[in-house]
C-alpha cells in the first residue's frame, strides 16, 4: 500500500491544494505549480517503475523501485541533491582558513524582492562585490561561494545571502598566497551601497507591479529619498568566526540550499484547516511555535520554490567557472596541497546504505544482487497538472446547481 510522504500532506489534507488554486491560481507560476505536482507524485506510479529481478535463478523475487521527481520543492528529493553537493565541494574547496559571512537588509527593502527572482539574481552581485572589491584592492583574487536564502525561521519572507570567502587569497602577479583580513565596516558599506544602487536602477521593474505600503511613492524622485532613508537605517552584517576549511559552511548551507523551506517533521496538526509549525528564534534561544491556516502555509511553502533553472549557489574568485580550471591549480600549488580525486556522487543506494543501513539492491529472500529487467515510463508533470486543472473544473460545474438552488 502506498503511504504519502509527510510534506504531502499539507497539500493533499482536505484538498488543500485544490482550494488553494481555486483560491489563488492566478498568482502562482506556471513552474511552481508543475513542481508541487511532481513532489505530490513522487514515490508514487505515476512518474514511472522500474523492476529489479534476483541475479539467481533459483530465486524468483523481485522489487519495483518508483521513479523520484527531482523537484524543489520535494524534501526527500532534495536530500539526495544536498548529500550530492555537498561531496562535489569535497575535492574543490581549498585547505585554508574560511570566514562565513551574513549579508541582510533592513525589513521594509524585504517586499521589493518577494518572487522578483530577476531582482534576486543581481542581489548575488552585491554581496560579491563587497568581498572581491576589498581584495582586488590589495591584488589578492580570494575564493568565494555565497547563496540564497529567501526565508526566515518562521517561513517569512526575509531575504538574505550567506557568503563563505577564504581569509587569503592568490597573488596572480606572483603566484603566492597572500593572507586576507576583512574589515566589516568597509564590506557593510559596499553591501549597503551595492543594494541601494540595485533598487534605484530597478524602478521601473519594481513599481511594474502593485506593492502594498507605497501608495505615497509616485514618481522616481521619491522613491530614491524613500531608499536614501533606509539607507541610513541599521543593516546587519554578521562575520562568524574564521575556520580551518569550509566544511562547517558546506554543511550549514547544503541544509537549506537544496530542500524546501521547512521539514515536515515541524508540521503538526493538518485537520481541520489549521497547520502548527514549530521554530527556533534566534532572538531568544528559544523553541516556538505559530499557528497557521492551511492556505497561508501552502502559500509561504511555495513562494520560497525557485525560478527554473535559477541557481541558488554561485562561484566567483578563483572558484568561478570561467576562472577554477587555470587558477585552482596555481591555488593548491601556493598552498603546498595535492588536487584532491573527484568523488562519486552518493547514489541512491549510497544513501540508502548510509541512512537506514540497507541495501535496496540485495535480495531479501537469498542475499544475492537485484539486476535490472525492465521499466515503465510514468506521466508528465503537465499532464499531471492538466487532468488535476480538468478535475476541478468539473467539480465547479457539478456544484453549479447547488448554488443556483440556494440562490
């Protein structure tokens, strides 16, 4: 019998999903919504089967493995996706001594990049900048990798970017590694800067759309005073404590980079409309909890899915794509290392091993392998999607003479 996965329950407890499209249909994009239909089929028949048959012949068992549906906005998915990436760090990253470094914002410029992920995108440029720019300086090219995070512990939107920059970095002139110190109120005045100039130059597409709170900004004019104001408000820039590599980093980040923006084991309470999530609060050290209709916990669930094909990491320094392939050997050089081997990427059998301490592949009735014998390809997303958008509008004109009665 199939068991739903727990974050499907959000979405399948009272047609929770189906009301929530009803309801607000018209705002959410087209990529989201065919995201949250590959999470609610995944595990499931209809993204497809594959069967796995006992090597032995004297055996007749056999296994039927559901194909996943790689979605982010699946937790189970993007816990493979997050072990992956955070192995692919482990023969890239240098050994030296890394900072990790949060940027924010103060909370009114939050709304201005709710779902604006074109905006969000060049948010990845302002806190760069403020890292390569106090290095470039002094001719020093450091590592850097930063990402996204949209969210905050109670699932608001709170944009924000987590950097990790190596507190050194290559001399190219003369091929040494050259120790980096950065100072937080010159990287603080960067960031601050960089942002305030983004929002300037991205007033046509940010009043395109209709926000709630600036009906007093009506020309261009104002809205610079408006964003010179915040500018002198309080921004928070925290420096964490430098490490010895950046496996604290990698690790702290990968839980966030790759899975949805919270875990089903802090929801509780599906029935009855209601849905109760508990929460840390950095504020006080605290564990809390708030309770939210099901509609407004579907709602922020699926604003924090990202964009297709955006990507929540980037690379620049001598980590950047177009960089890593001439300088990372000039790196591991100057700091005496050897290149590291490129790891496998964790399987799902790797993992399986690894978290319930089974093998899926090994024949439970004689011990022997499980091989491939054949498969069945599933349902697209879009088809998915369309027999679900066909179902309510059914539904909807079957209760058409319910309401005309009433009326």
């Amino acid at each position: 019998m199939y068991i739903p996965r727990p974050a499907k329950l959000l979405f399948t407890v009272d047609d929770g999903w189906n009301r929530y499209l009803e309801n607000h249909g018209d705002s959410v994009s087209e990529w989201t919504k065919l995201a949250v239909e590959r999470m609610l089929a995944c595990g499931s028949c209809a993204l497809g089967v594959r069967r796995y048959c006992c090597a032995s012949s004297d055996c007749s068992h056999s296994r039927f493995f559901c194909q996943s549906c790689k979605s982010k906005a699946c937790s189970a998915c993007g816990m493979k996706s997050t072990e992956q990436w955070i192995a692919k760090q482990q023969h890239v990253l240098p050994d030296c001594e890394w900072q990790h470094i949060t940027f924010t914002m103060p909370h009114l410029l939050w709304p201005f990049f709710n779902n604006n992920w074109p905006l969000l995108n060049d948010l990845f440029r302002c806190a760069t900048r403020a890292m390569l720019k106090w290095a470039r300086k002094q001719g020093i090219e450091p590592g850097v990798f930063c990402a996204l995070h949209t969210y905050g512990r109670q699932l608001n939107q709170h944009p924000h970017i987590h950097v990790s920059v190596t507190r050194g970095g290559l001399d190219v002139k003369h091929g040494v590694w050259r120790s980096l110190f950065f100072k937080k109120k010159a990287v603080e005045a960067i960031w601050r800067s960089a942002v305030i100039r983004l929002l300037r130059s991205s007033y046509e597409r940010i009043m395109h759309g209709s926000l709630p709170g600036l009906g007093h900004i009506r020309d261009e004019r104002q809205w610079r005073r408006y964003l010179q104001a915040q500018y002198g408000r309080y921004w928070k820039v925290h420096f964490a404590k430098k490490t010895r590599g950046a496996w604290h980093s990698v690790k702290y980040l990968g839980r966030y980079l790759k899975r949805p923006p919270v875990s089903a084991s802090r929801l509780r309470h599906y029935g009855g409309g209601a849905v109760v999530h508990h929460y840390l609060d950095h504020r006080t050290g605290k564990h809390k909890r708030q309770a939210l209709s099901q509609e407004e916990m579907i709602g922020r669930y699926i604003s924090h899915v990202p964009a297709r094909h955006f990507k929540m990491v980037r690379y620049s320094g001598f980590l950047a794509n177009r960089k890593r392939g001439t300088l990372l050997p000039r790196v591991y050089e100057a700091l005496q290392m050897q290149a590291r081997e490129k790891p496998e990427k964790p399987g799902f059998a790797v993992l399986m091993k690894g978290f319930l301490g089974t093998d899926p592949y090994k024949c439970i009735l004689c011990g022997d392998r499980l091989r491939f014998a054949g498969a069945q390809a599933g349902t697209h997303a879009a088809e998915l999607l369309s027999e679900r958008l066909c179902g309510m509008e059914k539904q909807r004109w079957l209760r058409m003479p319910e309401l005309d009665q009433c009326a």
